[in-house]
C-alpha cells in the first residue's frame, strides 16, 4: 500500500511492504515494513529516499531472535525505471 500524503504537499509517501524471506537453509521470516518516501530533489522527481521500520516474525529456532528486534530499511526507489535499492539493518540483543 502507498499514498500521497496531501497535507505535506503531496511529496511525501506513506507506504507498507509486507512479505517473507525464505533463507537457503530453508528458513522462513515474514516482515511487515511501514514507512515513508520523499523526493529530495524537485528536479529529479522521480527518485525517491525511502526509509522504514521493520518487524519481523519466524518461527524458525536459528532465527527466533529476530522476533524481538526492530530493523531499519533505507534506500532509493525509481519511479522511471522502477528500480529499487535498499539495505536493511537490525540491532541483535542477546
């Protein structure tokens, strides 16, 4: 899901991802990523700055340590070419 949100000028994105990860050793962990997206530049309006908060959830005992922690994902989109480009962090509490 996405929209403009109007009442900042409509250059601002409010989007949702949801999905899942299948991992090569067979580990399944969905997210559900909320964030925002803006053009940075108004002469270049199709490339947007992206920036979410993620959760995750497995059950997955190699992974389950990712239930409990909240990630960063950050990056750039393209609205011409529809290329994305994004890097995820996550804070390990052990």
């Amino acid at each position: 899901d996405w929209y403009l949100d109007e009442d900042r000028g409509g250059d601002v994105c409010l989007t949702n991802f949801a999905g899942k990860i299948e991992t090569e050793d067979g580990a399944t962990i969905r997210f559900d990523a909320r964030g925002h997206g803006k053009v940075v530049n108004p002469e270049r309006p199709n490339d947007w700055v992206m920036v979410y908060g993620v959760k995750f959830e497995t059950g997955d005992e190699h992974y389950n340590w990712l239930n409990a922690t909240l990630g960063v994902w950050e990056g750039e989109f393209s609205m011409e070419t529809y290329k994305h480009n994004y890097r995820i962090y996550a804070n390990r509490y052990d």
